[in-house]
C-alpha cells in the first residue's frame, strides 16, 4: 500500500496543521509516514505545500504522482495540478477558487471550505472542513480515528475549540458525502 497526497494554499489557511493531522493519525494505525513540508520566501502570505506519503514501508517521502491534492487558492491549483496522477482526483476550495483545472483526466471536487467553516461560525475551522472531506477518498484511517486525534491539538484551557473543529471534520465529511452520493 503507499497513498501520496498533496495540500497546498497560502501561509495561515491551516494546510499544515491538515497534513500533520492525517499523518499523525495514519502513524497511530502503525502505517509509515512521510510529511514534506513547503514554504515560500514570503513573510507572509506565501505559498505553503506538504507532501503525504502514506505506507506500508518506508519510502522516498517526496511523491511521484499525487492520487489527491487539496488546494485552498488559485496559484495552488495552477501551480500543482500538474503533479496529480492521470484519474487522481483534484479538491477545490470553491470559496476561494474561480478558475477550473486546465486537466481532463482527473475528478475535480468542488467544497466551498470557507463557507462551510464561516456557516459553522469559525472561519479558522476551513482545514477540517476540508480534512472532512477528504476522509471520503482514504481508506488507511477512519473520521472517528481523525476526530479523536483532534483531542490531542489543544491545550485543556482551548478544550472549546475541540467540539467546533471536529463539527468541521463532520461538517466537510457529509458534504463531500453527499456530492458524490447525488452523483452516483
């Protein structure tokens, strides 16, 4: 088995914290885990990118074909679609991106992350939003798995921002769900 994934966006959207997350949870279930994370020059407000790649033995952690890539922005999508493998799939931030992908062999989802995680009443909860809904496309861990790791990313005295993130996890989850299920 060997899963490589891809987030990208702008410096501050949580893409981060999305990817150490996932790892986190995949090491829990003991598979091998890679993070390569990417920063750009800017002080702020500049690109941010990690590679995921997901296994059952270690590997080269830089990936060869992403079978997934999230992106949050438009310079992300225009700058990594290229990497994602023929029939992967494409997740689009629909509240921040306008443009469709230049690729026609590949499955584009559209999840309005920011709206999503604006309706939930914290627009900082859009990461989760989005990790919901990936959940939807990897089979090395499970939503429940996801949502007990969020536990673990607060301090007891921010034990408040547990409940409305793994609300997003939920939130982004049945969307994703629901898209594919109206698809089908």
């Amino acid at each position: 088995m060997r899963h490589e994934l891809m987030f990208s966006g702008i410096g501050g959207q949580g893409v981060m914290l999305l990817g150490e997350l996932l790892c986190s949870t995949a090491v829990k279930r003991g598979h091998i885990v890679t993070f390569a994370p990417s920063y750009g020059q800017e002080k702020r407000g500049g690109r941010t990118m990690c590679q995921v790649v997901i296994s059952d033995e270690m590997g080269s952690p830089v990936i060869s074909a992403a079978e997934l890539l999230v992106v949050f922005d438009e310079r992300s999508l225009v700058e990594y679609e290229h990497l994602v493998k023929e029939n992967g799939i494409i997740m689009i931030n629909s509240s921040l991106i306008g443009i469709e992908p230049s690729r026609k062999d590949v499955r584009v989802i559209k999840v309005p992350v920011n709206d999503i995680a604006q309706e939930l009443g914290n627009p900082k909860t859009a990461n989760m939003v989005a990790l919901g809904a990936v959940l939807n496309f990897v089979d090395f861990v499970d939503r429940a798995e996801v949502e007990a790791q969020v536990t673990n990313l607060f301090p007891p005295h921010k034990a408040n921002l547990i409940e409305i993130n793994q609300k997003a996890l939920e939130a982004g989850y049945k969307y994703v769900a629901d898209l594919v299920s109206r698809a089908q």
